[in-house]
C-alpha cells in the first residue's frame, strides 16, 4: 500500500498525506489537487475507492455498423469518452453479419432505458431504408443524434464530414500532380456518402480537367467498403487507364494498392492511391498513405454535445451539421505520367 501511495503522488504531484486525505474521503483538499489525484489512479491502472466512483447520469446507447474499420473504433472512442467525461455510461452496440440488427440493437438499449441513442453511418445513410423506425423512436421519448448520412425525412440532428469537398480536394491534389486519368472506388450507390462523393467527383472533374458527367461516369466503380472491394475496384479502374485512384475508405485504398501490386505496378510511381478517413495506423502502411481525414475528434464531440441538449430538454435545430475534411498528402500520391514526361 504504501508503494502504491508513493507512486499515486509522485504521478499526482502531491505527497502522501495528500494522497490518503483524498482516498479516505478527508475533507481540506482543494477541487484541483483532489481530481490530480483521481487522474493519476486512473492513469497508473487502479481502481477507484468506491465512494470516489462518479454516479452515472444515465446510459447512453452507440450503435455502428462494425468494428472492422478502424474509422468506427475511432468513432466510438471518441463518443465515449465525452460522455464519460460529463457523467454517462456508453453502451456500444455493433452490428454483425447474421447478428442483431439495427432495429433490434435499437430495442434492446430502449428496454434498458438509455438517456439517448447515437447511430454511426446507420440505416439513416440508406436512401431505400424506411425512416419511419426514427419516426417511432421518437414517439417513445427517446432523443438521438446520427451521424454519417443525411435524410430530410427525419426530425433529428445529424453530424457529417463534408463528402462533396472531400473528393474535390482529391481531385485537385492529384491533377496538380498532373493525372487525367483518375478514378473513383465508392461503395453501393445508395448510402447518401456515396451519391455526396460522386457529386464532388464529378464537380471536381469539370473544373480541374474539363470532364463532363458521361467521360467521369466510366471513372467511377462501386464496391464493398472493404479491402477486397477496394482490390476488385482499383483493378476495375486501372483497366480503364487510370494512373491515380480515389478511395472512399482507407480499407478500400489499401486494396487499391494491392490490385496495382498484383499487376506489376508500383505506388505511387505508376498509380497514386487515395484514401478517406485517416485511420489509426494509416500513416505507418507501405507506402505511407495519403488521405482525407475526416474530423473524428470534432464530430463525435457535437455529437455528444447536440444529444445532451436534447436530453436535458433544449434540443439543437433539426439540421445538419457539416463538419470540413483535411488532405493528409504522405507516399502514395505522385506525379503522373504526363506530368513526369513533361518534367
């Protein structure tokens, strides 16, 4: 004991006496030095005294659609954190090939009486989805924020990255490096991110290289937002001539590198590959992958903010909020072929 209090002071900054005031629950430490104490508990791994444990203001439910790309796990990261920083046990509930389903995940938190539910790129995203379960969930009382996807049919906040400015950054990066040929790996067309990407797509290949919607609309394959739909669809568009690819997710970017591999060809020198999200770890791949990265830390914290409005009664305005991507350039983006001839 006397070693554990030793290393809680030295972590906190107090001494000893000051550690086993705030452990016993003695009262004449100041706010400060009281919470330096909790933070270095939690920081060396013990357990906090169970007087000292903060009492949940209620569960609040996360439902995403996988944990197989790193983006959700980020996502949930993020989400969780703040609020437990204001007090509110997160439930993370994901979904599952022939598991639960969203309807059902959505039921099981609403029977344990969560404070309020966030949805990760959920059926909201779909454009064929019936929105009318949202229409219920509310009738119920139960206030929730969605994020990813955008549906006028739902009264709700919802929390995205900016998707149409996204592929135009991409498309204005690798035009600079002088591609012409550039392609678009998006998922199925029905999820509202992916009809955002191919307008930015399209808007960025009129404006950078002239293109109108019949000459960009063979540059465009849909796929699984996964690495094997990133390798079929890379290998599609490299077919077609195209020397630089953009992805819709760093797993599909990540097959786009593997197709090009597989026929010979090298990242970046003969295709450059973009990917979208900037996931953990993403920058250590070989090569380093350029990407859009989305404002995970930013939008999980509006998202939380906006639910605990609308539990605590003053809900923020039904619309969207539009949270703007960043261009992350690292190894797999380089100068295309007319570019380098031209050098």
């Amino acid at each position: 004991m006397t070693a554990r209090l030793a290393d809680i002071a030295a972590q906190a900054g107090v001494s000893e006496a000051t550690v086993s005031r705030v452990l016993n629950g003695k009262p004449g430490v100041a706010a400060g030095t009281r919470e330096s104490v909790l933070a270095a508990l939690d920081v060396l791994g013990y357990e906090r005294p169970v007087r000292l444990r903060q009492r949940s203001a209620g569960l609040v439910g996360l439902i995403t659609p996988e944990l197989d790309n790193p983006i959700f796990p980020a996502l949930a990261q993020v989400i969780g954190q703040a609020l437990t920083r204001q007090g509110y046990t997160p439930v993370l509930a994901t979904q599952t090939p022939g598991g639960s389903t969203e309807d059902e995940l959505t039921e099981m938190l609403v029977d344990r009486g969560v404070s309020g539910i966030i949805f990760v790129s959920g059926l909201h995203a779909d454009t064929t989805a019936d929105m009318g379960r949202y229409d219920q969930l509310r009738a119920q009382g139960v206030p929730f924020v969605l994020i990813n996807g955008f549906s006028d049919k739902v009264r709700a906040p919802f929390v995205s990255p900016d998707d149409r400015a996204a592929m135009q950054l991409a498309v204005t990066h690798l035009s600079a490096l002088g591609h012409t040929r550039i392609g678009l790996a998006v998922g199925p067309k029905r999820f509202v991110p992916v009809l955002r990407k191919i307008e930015g797509f399209r808007l960025g290949m009129k404006e950078r290289l002239g293109l109108g919607a019949a000459a960009t609309e063979e540059l465009i394959q849909h796929s699984l937002y996964s690495l094997e739909g990133g390798q079929a669809a890379a290998a599609a568009l490299i077919a077609r001539g195209c020397t630089a690819i953009v992805c819709a997710s760093d797993m599909m970017a990540l097959g786009a590198i593997r197709a090009a591999r597989q026929q010979g060809l090298r990242v970046p020198q003969d295709v450059s590959v973009v990917g979208f999200d900037d996931s953990p770890l993403i920058a250590f791949t070989d090569p380093p992958l350029t990407t859009i990265r989305q404002p995970v830390q930013a939008m999980g914290q509006a998202a939380v903010r906006t639910l605990l409005e609308e539990i605590g009664g003053t809900p923020a305005p039904h619309s969207e909020f539009v949270f703007l991507p960043e261009l992350v350039v690292r190894g797999s983006t380089a100068s295309g072929p007319g570019q380098r001839r031209a050098t």
